[in-house]
C-alpha cells in the first residue's frame, strides 16, 4: 500500500514519541522514576502467561522435533530416504508450484479487470470473486468430482486447488492496485513506453509483495489440504499421513513425513522472504494518490467480460449448481433433520468454544508485544504462528500420541479438539488483537490510573471498549476456520461426536452425494458473512 511521508523539522520529536510515557526530569520526585520504570519492565504474570500461550502453540513442532532425535539419525534416514517420500515430495511440489501459478494469472488478471478497467458488473464481481473463500475446498472438490467422476489424479486436484485458493491472490492484488499511484505509469507513459511494457515495469514489481504474500497462503493452504485431494485421489504429505495412522498406527512413518512436511513449510516461508526482497515502495510527497484512470478495454470488454464471468462459473456456479443438483434430485437426499441439527449445534458449540480460548489466550502475548515490546515479547509473539504453518493433521497426531503417552484420560475429548483449534487458529486472533492494541493510546491508561482505577478497572472501562472491534473481528475469523475445519477433528473427535464437516465426509467418503449436501451446504451459509465482510471495504473503491 502507498503511503505519505513528510519531512520533519530537526527541532519536532517524533509524532509516535508523543504516546509515549515521558521521562521524568532530574528534578521530578523520585517515586515518579521509579513508577515510570516499574511500568516499564515485563509484568511477571503476563509475562508467565504469555509463555504459557506459546508453548502450548509449539507442542506440535517440539513433538517432531523430539521424536527425530529419540529414534536416531539412521532410523530416520531410513523413514526419510525411500522412494515413497521422494513419490510424495515429487506430487507435492508440482502441485503447489503449479496451483500458485495459476493463482498469479487468475487473481492478478481478474484484479486488474475489476479495479483498472471498465468491465461492467464489477461491484458483482468482485464479490462473486471472492465468493469461493466461502466454499472449503473438501466441498469444492465433491462438488466437481459429484458432476464429473473423471476430475481426479493431478489434473483434478490442480483444478480443485486452484479454484479454491485463488482469491487468496486476488484480493490482495486488488487492494495492492488500488494503492498505487497512478503518477507512476504517467509518467512511464511520457517517457515512451507502451501500455503492456508500462504495466511489466512500473505496475509488476510494486504488486510483487502482495502476490506472492497471497501465494505463499496458497502454499501454505496446499501443503495443509487434506479431504480435496483425497476425494480427487491425488497423495500428498498430509494424505499419506492420515492413511498411515487410519491404516497401521505407523507412528515412525507418520511423525517422518510429517517432519519432511514441516520442512516443505519452512522452505516455502524462506522462498516467499527471498522472492519478495526488500525495496521499498512508499510515495513520498505531500498530499494523497490520485485514484487511477480506468483503461478502456474497447474491442475487448466482451471476451473480458466472458473470461471473468467464466472463473466466476466454475469457482461458484459448480460447487452451488451440484449442492442444488443434489438437493432436488438426488437419490439420496433424504434429510435426517436431527441429525443435522446436532451436527450443526455441536460444529458451533466447538467452534465457539474454540473462538473463546483463542481469544483469551492471544490477549496476554498482544498486550506484552505491544505495551511492553523487547526480544522476549517479539519471540513469544512469533512462537503463536507456528500452528499456522502447521496442518491439521501434524496437529492431530502430535495431540494424539501426547495424550494416549501423558494424558490417556482425556485423550479423545472435546478438550483435545479445542486445543487443535486453538493451536490452529490462534494467529487469526493473535493478528486482530495485536492490531487493534496498537490502536489504543496507552496515555489513557496512565490517565485512568492517575483518577484511581486499578488495572483491571482500566482494562474493563477504557481499554476494551476501544479494542472491542479487534477481539470480535479475531474471534469471527477464528469461528469460521473452526467450524468448516475437518482433519484435526477427524482424528480427535470423541466417539460417536459428529460435526459438520465430519458428517459430510463421512457420506460424500461413501459416495452419498445427496447425503452429504445439505451439510456442505450449511457450512456454506455459515461462511457466507464473513467472505461478505472481507469484500465490504473494497467495494467502495469500485463505484465510477
């Protein structure tokens, strides 16, 4: 995003100085330093609570690592080195490297057609778009394999995948073009340069740290994926995973692969850090960027038009098209409504439950990170987004074999599936919170303490009314990643608890398409909000 920035005077103190506590002179009262300096140093029980938070946060990535150096460098070798891994890692890596690539010329194009061009319906669009984020992907992939039996192997997983995740790419990309000024390519434009050449110099490298963010979710996302390639019978790390433990318990085998998929994930962050670089794209200058001149498509508005429409087909119109085909004509869509009443309540309750948790445990590492910033804060803070770069089922199996060696008795509880969730999740809260503390001036905490109010009457009367926006938005997002989520809850549900994700795979898993839909279709209309709030800034910045 572009930013103004001015010059300042060498006599003017940093604006940010200004919300700082001041230091007191040599000739204030001595308690007054000492007060200052005793608000200044880590409090010892958030600081006790923040490390709670983030080593409940790195129990899977300490399990994998704990159990490679218990069994010994050649037993791992021998798990790691056989041509099954090098099968998997071969799958792995062309599907991902070629889901993101599609992903770059999806969402890039169809960015720069909604927020350059004069494409009509591009309110609509942009909205229907996005839509597919609404969509999990273990729902996109039955829907296309319900209508199409042959979309399987790699072709049908590059499909899928694709078509799931490539808003991950677009939405930045939008905001990203919506941010740039437009002086740039005018002046590119001056100097000679065509249209085309001017977008591939000018345009290109500043979208460059939005696109390949978005694909490094893509990659993230794909290298978590679980039921959309196992419905299109495409293995990877994470399906040969689940097919160890369901099949023999292979603990070895499984911990390795997950250990080569923990490493996939640490090379994908490095790449995305290395890819991106460092240069800097910030306006410098007074005043704020003109919004740009939409480019006339002219002869090419209607294929333009068709080629949008055409993604937003095949992204939505299969995956609702085959729940209403099921719905309606199915063989088998005779509803058992108890049943998905119950796994409705108890997909919220979790999901509830686990939005709760998260909330609360990402409240202590946001406030020491922000009110209280050092290296100890900074590594704790960071400690909470490991589980993101996790997937489900490496959390899943750290828990499990955790709870059976440690903790047998609530091994399977519902205790064990909030903490997945949490572990999962917590940045999506961690992220919001931290966000919306920074917004909160700490000079009105220290003006509430000079009235009387003790710390935790601070926090009840100024602090959280003003935060309040962050912890709801952080407890949405943490919601609706529970309630769709499938893998972890697979393997550590209780007996006989059923979701709605778990009861959907479990009837689309025995080809009860019909079956399956009214769950799938649920969890749809759950999602729908919060695809629709992710869409309600942007679209101010599309009417002429």
């Amino acid at each position: 995003m572009v930013h103004d920035t001015t010059v300042r005077s060498s006599t003017a103190p940093p604006v940010e100085d200004l919300t700082r506590p001041v230091a007191p002179t040599p000739s204030a009262d001595p308690g007054s330093v000492q007060k200052v300096r005793r608000r200044r140093r880590h409090p010892p029980m958030l600081v006790a609570a923040a490390i709670v938070v983030a080593a409940i946060a790195l129990i899977p990535l300490g399990f994998i690592l704990g159990y490679t150096i218990s069994i010994g460098p050649s037993t791992a070798a021998q798990l790691i080195f056989r041509p099954r891994i090098g099968e998997l890692l071969w799958n792995t890596t062309r599907l991902t490297v070629g889901a993101m690539t599609l992903s770059i010329v999806l969402g890039v194009s169809a960015a720069w057609l909604v927020e350059r061009s004069n494409l009509p319906f591009r309110r609509t669009l942009h909205i229907l778009l996005a839509a597919p984020l609404a969509i999990p992907a273990f729902v996109n992939s039955y829907a296309w394999i319900s209508v199409l039996p042959g979309a399987n192997g790699y072709s049908g997983a590059l499909l899928v995948v694709t078509l799931s995740y490539y808003p991950l790419v677009y939405l930045p990309a939008v905001a990203a073009l919506r941010g740039l000024d437009p002086a740039l390519e005018e002046t590119a434009a001056a100097l000679g340069l065509s249209r085309w050449r001017t977008f591939l110099r000018v345009v290109v490298p500043q979208l460059r740290p939005a696109v390949f963010g978005g694909c490094l979710l893509v990659g993230l996302h794909l290298l978590a994926e679980f039921g959309a390639l196992q419905m299109v019978q495409f293995p990877t790390f994470t399906t040969a995973i689940y097919d160890q433990y369901q099949s023999t318990f292979n603990g070895p085998a499984a911990n390795m692969i997950a250990g080569v998929l923990v490493l996939c994930g640490l090379l994908l962050v490095l790449g995305e850090l290395r890819l991106r670089g460092r240069a800097r794209y910030a306006r410098v200058g007074r005043g704020s960027a003109r919004p740009a001149v939409r480019a006339r498509l002219g002869r090419l508005r209607i294929p333009s038009t068709l080629y949008v429409f055409a993604i937003v087909a095949v992204g939505v119109g299969v995956p609702v098209g085959s729940l209403i085909y099921w719905l309606s004509v199915g063989a088998s869509t005779h509803v058992d409504t108890s049943l998905l009443i119950t796994t409705t309540m108890t997909s919220v309750g979790y999901a509830a439950a686990a939005a709760a948790v998260a909330v609360v445990f990402a409240t202590p590492v946001a406030w020491l990170c922000v009110r209280h910033p050092g290296k100890l804060s900074t590594v704790l803070e960071r400690s909470t987004y490991f589980g993101n770069a996790l997937p489900g089922i490496v959390v899943a199996l750290a828990l499990v074999t955790i709870t059976i060696r440690v903790a047998p008795a609530v091994y399977q509880s519902a205790l064990v599936v909030i903490i997945a969730y949490i572990i999962l999740f917590l940045p999506r809260a961690m992220v919001n919170m931290r966000s919306a503390l920074g917004q909160a001036p700490p000079v009105l905490d220290d003006v509430a303490h000079s009235l009387g109010l003790s710390r935790l009457g601070t926090f009840r009367r100024v602090t959280l009314p003003l935060i309040a926006p962050g912890i709801g938005a952080g407890a949405a997002l943490v919601f609706l990643a529970a309630v769709t989520e499938l893998t972890a809850t697979l393997l550590l549900a209780p007996i006989g608890t059923r979701t709605l994700a778990t009861q959907f795979w479990s009837f689309s898993d025995s080809i009860a398409y019909g079956a399956a839909a009214p769950y799938a279709a649920v969890m749809i209309l759950i999602s729908a909000p919060a695809t629709f709030l992710l869409t309600r800034h942007a679209r101010s910045g599309l009417i002429e």
